[in-house]
C-alpha cells in the first residue's frame, strides 16, 4: 500500500462540502504472507479506515494498493469482485456482525454462496470443516449465533472470513470485544490458521500489549498518520517516536530487560478536520521543538528497517 489518503467530505445542509474529515494521510505498507503487520493507535486514528480502503469497502481518495500485479485500487467488476474473495475482514464485535437470524452453518456458506464456490454439499462440507478446525464442535452446525460466547461468535467469525480460502485478512480489533481469558485463544487460534493457509494479516487494534503477542511488524498511527513503523522486537526495545513512547508508557511491561520511558502525554487527540500545522502530534509533544509547528516530519528509516518521522531523528 503506498500514499494511502482518505478524506470524508463534510457536506453543509444545502449539500456543499464545507470541509474534509482527514481520516488517513499517506500511509505506506507491505504485507507478507504468514505474516501480520499490527496497525496500532487511539480510536479515530484512522486505522480501521485503513483496513476498510485496502478493502475497498470504502473508496480511497488517493493511492495505490498493489497485489499481485494489480492495483486494487483501480479494479472494477469482475476483477474487483474475484480480489474481494481473496481480502477478507473479521471485525470486532462478534455479535452484531453475525447475522442473529441465521444457523451458523448457513452464515459461514454464505461467502461461498455470493462467490459461487462448490455445490450446495461441498458448501457444508467446508462449512463443517471450519467449524472443528476454529474450534466448534460440527454438531453446532445448526445453531444460531446467540446460542455462543463471545469467543466462540469470533471464532465462528474468523470460520466464515476463511470459507472463501482468501489471502488476506484484515483484523479489526478482533479481540477487543473479549475477556483478557479469552482473548489469547483466540490469538493463538489465529496465529494456527495462518501458518495452515499461508495468510497476510492486517491486525488493527488500540491495543499494544494485544498486537505484540502476534504481530511480526507494528504501525503507530497518530491522527491519521504513521508515526513509526519497524520489527515488533524493535519497536519495543529501541523506541523512537514519542507517542509511541507515551502509548508503552500506558501498558505494564514484565519484560525487565525494556527500558521505559515514561511520558504522560496531555489533553485530547487534535480533530481530524483541522489537524495541527507541521508535526500532528506538536500540540501534545513534551519533546517538541519550533520547527515542529511548522514543518511536517517525514516517516523515514532511521536505523535498518525502523522508520520514524519526528524531528528529533532527522
Ligand atoms: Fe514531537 Fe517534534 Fe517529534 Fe513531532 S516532530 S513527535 S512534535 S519532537
Ligand atoms: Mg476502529
């Protein structure tokens, strides 16, 4: 994904645009196979609006997505249609995304269905397949989401995600919505069913200590920008940027080998329709110096494979 911007136009009631909401700003990132990328950062950050445009679920205002020589971005029709089967999304809360008026079975067919896979009894072949392999027992088949815990809906979630044998997966906040118990669980079952079918994963979260558990590489996004971006490993033993300082300032470490730095940082986050001039993280800085008003940092890599954009580093 390269120079990805998204900016919602704000319309007056006489149907003018009176402004954008800046939602993501030039973000840049690879995915690799068997492998997750986490995108971490506060609530409207823009993480989720990132997933959703590499899905197109929302359409881009700016950028390109490359896959597979192809930017997705550009793609119309059948084209479009045949890469969405290949992307898919598991999203946070695991009871309002299942369909309550459907039998299990028949929600995790239904992927299939819409792509036209198989025949009606290789449709619940698989279907029965997905469930022992997440973790449901086959004889479920038949019952209806509200019948589950929390897990087991996600579980049941990630089942129907794979129904179409994508190679991409967008998590968004997958295990927010559940008990710390349960939550590693379901890490681990989605760390299995990435090696088993070779997966990509784009792990979206608020949550630092959740995404360092799976992710092989980590994003901080602020306001809609990365802030830093390197190794899982580097990002926690040698960090850079302040914010991503403040954000592990916020998370108990038993790790004693990491040194911390403790940075509290003030106030709320700036809003995305008039974001600070210069550096986005300025208003809320301890480190900020003059020039960060006024001239907007790039995200560049300061040591091998450790890409940051502050000031302080360049
Ligand atoms: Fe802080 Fe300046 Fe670095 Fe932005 S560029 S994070 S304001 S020191
Ligand atoms: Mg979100």
């Amino acid at each position: 994904v390269n120079q990805l911007q998204k900016y919602f136009p704000i319309q007056s009631p006489f149907g003018r645009t009176k402004g954008y909401v800046k939602a993501v700003e030039n973000i840049e990132f690879n995915l690799y196979q068997k492998k997750t990328l986490g995108i971490v950062g506060e609530s409207g950050c823009g993480k989720s609006t990132t997933g959703r445009t590499m899905l197109r679920l929302t359409e881009p205002t700016n950028g390109t997505a490359m896959y597979k020589g192809k930017d997705i971005f550009k793609l119309k029709g059948k084209e479009l249609k045949s890469i969405r089967r290949e992307m898919q999304m598991v999203f946070q809360d695991p009871h309002s995304s299942l369909n309550p008026k459907k039998r299990i079975g028949a929600i995790i067919e239904e992927p299939m269905e819409i792509h036209r896979i198989g025949s009606k009894s290789e449709r619940m072949d698989r279907a029965m397949d997905l469930l022992k392999k997440t973790g449901i027992r086959e004889d479920q088949y038949f019952r209806f989401p509200h019948e589950f815990s929390g897990g087991q809906r996600q579980r049941i979630g990630i089942a129907r995600a794979l129904a179409v044998n994508p190679s991409i997966i967008v998590l968004d906040e997958p295990v927010s919505a559940l008990d710390v118990s349960i939550q590693s669980q379901v890490i681990n079952l989605l760390e299995e069913i990435q090696d088993e079918f070779n997966l990509a994963y784009l792990f979206i979260s608020h949550d630092l200590s959740v995404v360092r558990h799976i992710a092989d590489e980590i994003g901080v996004m602020y306001l809609g920008n990365m802030v830093e971006i390197t190794t899982t490993d580097e990002l926690f033993t040698n960090t850079l940027h302040p914010y991503t300082k403040a954000l592990l300032s916020a998370i108990p470490i038993p790790d004693r080998s990491i040194k911390k730095e403790r940075i509290i940082i003030k106030g709320d986050i700036p809003s995305p329709i008039s974001p600070p001039s210069g550096c986005v993280f300025h208003t809320r800085c301890p480190y900020a110096i003059e020039e960060c008003q006024s001239v907007k940092p790039e995200l560049k890599e300061k040591n091998t494979g450790h890409q940051v954009a502050c000031h302080l580093y360049h």
